[in-house]
C-alpha cells in the first residue's frame, strides 16, 4: 500500500494530499476578497504555487483544475489572470462553474490535481 502524505492540515481539511505520485489540492480562495477577479486569482494561484511547490510538483505538472466562480461576469478577470500565470505548453483539464461561494466576497475559488515529479 502507497503512503498518503498531507500538508497543511487542520481537523477540517488539508491543503494538499499526496497519493500514488498525484497531489489533491483543496480549494483554494483569496484572503483579500476587496479586490477585483484578477486580482483574487493572482493571489489563489500563487498559493497554488507554493502548495505544488511542498508537494514536490509546479504548474507545468497540472492534471485538472476546476474553477469556481460566484457569478460568470467575473470570468474574464479570472481569465485574464489565469492565461498570464498557466503554463501554454501543458495546461491542465479545466472547468469553470458558477456557484455560490462561502463568502459573498469571494469572487473565486480554484482546485486542482497535478502529478508529482
């Protein structure tokens, strides 16, 4: 049997879950929620960075991500954010979903699976 590893856990959740040589990554928000789409996108993927990066993976790794949005108007800012962080030769599986989100703040929230290296 394969060892699970987590990162940053608390009794609710971990941030990352490593198993069989893919890492889970929680969904991942903004704490700055005054600001635009973009801009809590720039913040949630430079989380994702950091978490990747504990994991012993990065952006070019990405498997899948799901994109969740609190209203489909703020889609282009999420966008615009997205295409000047992903990596163009290896972008992941991606959906985008309007949804409620857990504060009415929150404009974006961001999971993702990549492989390890």
């Amino acid at each position: 049997m394969s060892n699970i590893t987590r990162h940053q856990s608390n009794s609710r959740l971990s941030r990352a879950v490593v198993h069989n040589g893919v890492v889970y990554l929680a969904g991942t928000t903004a704490d700055n929620c005054t600001v635009s789409s973009k801009g809590q996108t720039e913040e949630i993927l430079g989380k994702i960075d950091a978490l990747l990066k504990l994991a012993g993976s990065d952006k070019s790794r990405l498997l899948s991500a799901v994109v969740y949005v609190a209203d489909m108007r703020v889609k282009p800012g999420m966008d615009e954010a997205w295409m000047k962080w992903i990596d163009p030769k290896n972008p992941p599986a991606r959906a985008t979903v309007e949804t409620r989100l857990g504060t009415p703040e929150t404009l974006v929230e961001i999971m993702v699976t990549a492989a390890v290296q």
